[in-house]
C-alpha cells in the first residue's frame, strides 16, 4: 500500500483510490513562455517515477498534465520581442518536449492547452458569478476565495492569517486583497476570448481547474506540482472547484525546491538555471538519477560536483548492465526479496533514496556473482537489478560489444603513465577501469581492456 505525504493533511497517508485499481493524476505544467529551467525538470521527474511506479505495482493511471499556452508571461515576451504570442507559445513548447523526451518523462496521457478550453472557463465564472462568489471588477472578474470555509488548508493557514498577510498587496481592483482574477478584460491589441462581461482571457487558476475537472472527473486521485504551486494556485484551483459544488484532488503531492549554490533556485531570485544547459553539458539520465537520489520533498542541490558524481554511478550501473546482456546466463526471475524491499521503500513515502540504495545493492551483488561464475545469482540479482531500474524509469546502456571511446582514452592515458614511469597514477587509472568492471591486461602493445 502506496503512503504519501499530503500537504492538505501535512501527513503521510496511504492513497485511497477513488475507484479501486485506477489512478487519475493532473500535474500543473508549464507556462510556455521561456526554456525549462532545473525546477520544471524536477517536478517532472518527480512525478514521472511516481506514475511508474503505480503502472510497475498494475495500477491503470491516466495522467494529465497541461500547457498554459495563455498568459501575461506570454503576451510581456511577445510584446518585447515584437512577435506573435502564439509563435512564442508554440516554440517553447516544442522546447519543452523535446527536454521531457530528453531526460525520460513519459508524455502525458493527455496535454490540455488553455487556449482549447475557454469555453468550458467562461462556464465556469458564469457559474461562480451566479451562485454570488465572484464579481465584475473594472479590469476583470473576481472570486473571493472567504466564501470557502476551510480556504488556507494547502497553505496551512487560517483565512485570517492569510488576510492579514496580504495586506501588504495593493488591491485596487479587487474588494479583498486575497481576491484573484477568474478572467481578465484584454486591454487594447492582446489576444482575447468573448466572454459576457467583455473580451478577455482566462486567470491560470482558472485554466487549471476546468482542465482537471474536465478530464478527470470530480474527486480525481493525486493533484501534483513543485511545493511553490501549493498556495496560491493550487489552493485557488481548489476554491473555486469546492464552491462550484465539486469534490476535488482527494491527495495533494507537492515535491521540493531545486537548490543551485545553497539557494532555492527560481527566475525572481536571478539563479536560473536551464535544464537545456544541464541535458547538453550532461548524460540526461544523470539529472533523474540525482532526483531519485533525494527525497522528493527534500530540498535537490544541483553543482557541477553533484552532476559529475551521478554521472560516475550512471557509468557503473551500465557497465554491469552490459555485463549481464553479454554473459549467458540462465533465465531467472527477479529475487522476489529484493523486489519487496523496492516496493516497502518506494510505498513509504517514495522513498527513492532507499530504492537507488537497493539498486547499487544489487549491482555489486550481481557483479561480484559474474566474477564467481555464479550464474545463478547472477541471474537473479541480475534480473532484480534490471527490474528496479526499469520500474525507475532509468535506461541503462547496455550497448553493443565494442568498448566505448571513453573507456579506450582511459587506457591510452594509462599507457602514457607508464612510459612516463608515473607508476601511481598507471595504477589508479586501471583500478579506475576495473572499478568500472573492465578487465585490464598489459600486453606488448599496451593496455588491453575488455569485457569481463
Ligand atoms: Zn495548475
């Protein structure tokens, strides 16, 4: 039984399913409007090894993930750069897919976009406008989330605790500083829907409710995003779902922040950094490996040390992957116990840095059982290894038999040590080699490296 931290409840709790055997997920995605930074990797890591997760443990899960393809981000851009806000939607989504492909995530089961959906939006703000909890404002229409009596709940906050600290805000539009716009009038040459209180466009938390809802179904499993979406956006989401009479999200996940130097990393504190940068300058699998090796909820330090090193484990998990594909082992299932202890640990909370433990775990056992000619517990760690990787989501390179070019440049700077006598170092690049499960033979012409 799957556990998971809500943030609505601020406890783990196990995910009770709407109908038994089925997951219904929406994730916020992003707003088109720049490249991806580190953050939208994150997230989307995050919740990509949750829902395979729940697809290894034969859960059917449709997930749902949105582009916000219509948004004042969107319209600044096209304004400062004198071009079509739907070009700039559209290239950066593009974008956008591409990094996702790059670094793994599976593609939702469906990608609603904004500018599809404005008519279902306007139903909603009629709706919300009739039953009294939303009003016409001079630049657009308001809902006063007061009207919600446990509003604050994924902020873990009072109303008046909200209200209080948002006075500080500027409200002269709205008749209470908390108020947020369910739609905007367009001001002269933005792009603008009809609505019956004046041309305009949909609020972002507006788009988000009406896309879940409408795909989902009232009271849908798991509502996810990075833990600054928790308040306001997906407390906003909520409101407006709880007074429209729906049942909404029944668990709320919310995954940490990225860390880039010690500092929460986002655009507002100038520490941007692109997740385009990290999937060229890097093997991609390293950033979801370095995800899986942080708890989801705790903070994700992102350095070039960092990077390297899973990089470095990456390297080895291939090697005994490729091991196992050329050795001739027998067919054996994955050890059932290793099995259990990747789900006890992914079930508690994901906890996934336990879950990587395990598959390193295995990794040596696998290795050290090649080398002992046991190919029976080759086989079965092998399998077990093979398995939890893949419920993972991490592909391992278990390549062609030629050895790779990295691997003969270690072996030609090893030779260039020994001609130079530099003895300590000839040694620790072949114990780099073996560490990376070569075996290493000095021949008449030099180093010789092949597969174990
Ligand atoms: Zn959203």
């Amino acid at each position: 039984m799957l556990r998971l931290f809500d943030t609505a409840q601020g406890k783990v709790l196990p995910l009770e399913l709407r109908e038994p055997g089925k997951v219904s997920m929406y994730v916020c995605g992003p707003t088109v409007y720049g490249p991806p930074h580190l953050g939208h990797g994150r997230f989307s890591l995050v919740f990509d090894v949750l829902r395979r997760y729940l697809i290894w443990s034969g859960l059917d899960v449709t997930y749902v993930s949105n582009i916000t393809d219509i948004d004042d981000k969107i319209i600044n851009r096209a304004n400062d750069e004198d071009r079509a806000w739907t070009d700039i939607a559209t290239r950066c989504e593009t974008v956008w897919w591409d990094a996702m492909d790059a670094i793994g995530v599976m593609r939702p089961d469906h990608d609603p976009h904004a500018t599809a959906y404005v008519t279902q939006m306007v139903d909603l703000v009629a709706d919300l406008l009739e039953r009294g909890d939303a009003y016409v404002s001079d630049d657009g229409v308001y809902f006063s989330p007061a009207v919600v009596d446990d509003y604050g709940l994924l902020a873990r906050q009072s109303l008046e605790s909200l209200q209080a600290g948002a006075r500080v805000e500027v409200a002269e539009h709205k008749r209470s500083p908390i108020d947020f716009a369910l739609w905007k009038f367009a001001k002269p040459g933005e792009p603008s829907w009809p609505s019956p209180w004046g041309d305009g466009r949909p609020g972002w938390h507006t788009e988000c409710v009406v896309m879940s809802l409408d795909l989902l179904g009232d009271g849908f499993d798991i509502h996810g995003g990075g833990l600054d979406l928790a308040f306001p956006h997906h407390e906003n989401e909520r409101a407006q779902a709880v007074a429209g009479g729906h049942a909404f999200a029944r668990h709320w996940v919310h995954n940490g922040f990225v860390e880039v130097g010690g500092e929460k990393m986002s655009k507002s504190l100038g520490n941007f950094t692109n997740l385009l940068d990290l999937i060229d300058s890097t093997d991609p699998r390293a950033y979801r490996l370095l995800v899986l090796r942080a708890h989801y909820r705790s903070p994700l330090e992102i350095s070039k040390a960092t990077t390297d090193d899973a990089t470095a484990a990456l390297k080895k998990l291939d090697t005994v992957a490729r091991l196992l594909a050329e050795a001739d082992l027998p067919e054996a299932a994955p050890d059932p116990e290793a099995l259990n202890r990747f789900r006890a640990a992914m079930d508690d909370d994901l906890d996934t840095p336990r879950a990587v433990a395990l598959l390193s775990e295995l990794r040596r056992r696998a290795n050290t059982a090649l080398d002992a000619e046991d190919d029976q517990d080759a086989a079965v760690a092998g399998a077990a290894f093979l398995e939890i990787a893949g419920a993972l989501g991490l592909v391992l390179d278990t390549g062609g038999r030629e050895v790779p070019a990295e691997v003969l440049a270690v072996a030609a700077r090893r030779d260039e040590a020994r001609a130079a006598r530099d003895w300590a170092l000839a040694d620790a690049l072949r114990d780099q080699l073996v560490a990376d499960g070569w075996l290493v033979e000095d021949t008449p012409s030099g180093t010789q490296v092949r597969r174990a």
